[in-house]
C-alpha cells in the first residue's frame, strides 16, 4: 500500500507542476500578446496618418520624388511635401536645398522658417 502511495504522491505532484507551468506560459503569452498587438496597433495608426510633417517651395518648378538622405519628398509644380525624419528641420532644409536648389518656403509643423533661417539654408544651395 505504501508503494501506491508513493506513486500517487508523485503523479499528483507532477500534474500540479504541469498545472502551474501551464499558467505561467499562459501568462507569459498573454502579456506578450498584448504587447505586440499594442505595438501593431501604434503603427498602423501612424502610418494612416497623411498629414506632411514638411513643407517647401522650391524657386524652381520641380515635380519628382526625391530622396534627400532619409526624407522623401514628393514634389509637385515646386511644392515639395514629406513626413518627419530623424533630423532636426534646419539639416532637412539644407539637404533638399542640395537637391533642389534654393527654396522660397519651408516649414516644419505650420511653424515657417523666418528670412534668416531661410537664407542660411539657401547657402547651401548646389
């Protein structure tokens, strides 16, 4: 009797183990799916958004899509519109004044860059 004892105290142990392993891995998977649904989620929902981060004018009727470093613009009679990239507004200006040439507007997020800005940008003009 006690053998069977033994070995349902064994079985009874190793379901128990099962049991909780299952639930940590259901946890774990849960939490993880969550996360990368959320992740999903965020992206998309940026991606749909159209709205142009910049906007130029360029002195030149240019209608291209250009790439200037890691901003595409896409050009249309000499307005040039792109989303943000990782550079500051100052370093987008002078690389699409490179491609380009000299620009008559450019703004960030409906903030225009005044006179001097913009004529220092132009400096860099090709």
């Amino acid at each position: 009797m006690r053998y069977a004892y033994n070995i349902l105290a064994i079985e009874t142990a190793t379901l128990a183990r099962g049991i909780v392993m299952t639930h940590e891995w259901n946890r774990t998977f849960l939490i993880t799916a969550i996360i990368g649904l959320g992740a999903i989620s965020a992206v998309s929902a940026h991606a749909k958004d159209k709205t142009p981060d910049y906007r130029a004018t360029a002195m030149e009727p240019i209608s291209d899509t250009i790439i200037a470093r890691e901003t595409v613009w896409r050009c249309t009679n000499g307005e040039c519109l792109a989303k943000k990239s990782h550079s500051s507004a100052r370093h987008v200006c002078v690389r699409l004044v490179r491609e380009v040439g000299k620009l008559e507007k450019f703004s960030f997020r409906d903030a225009s860059f005044d006179a001097d800005k913009l004529a220092k940008c132009n400096d860099k003009a090709r």
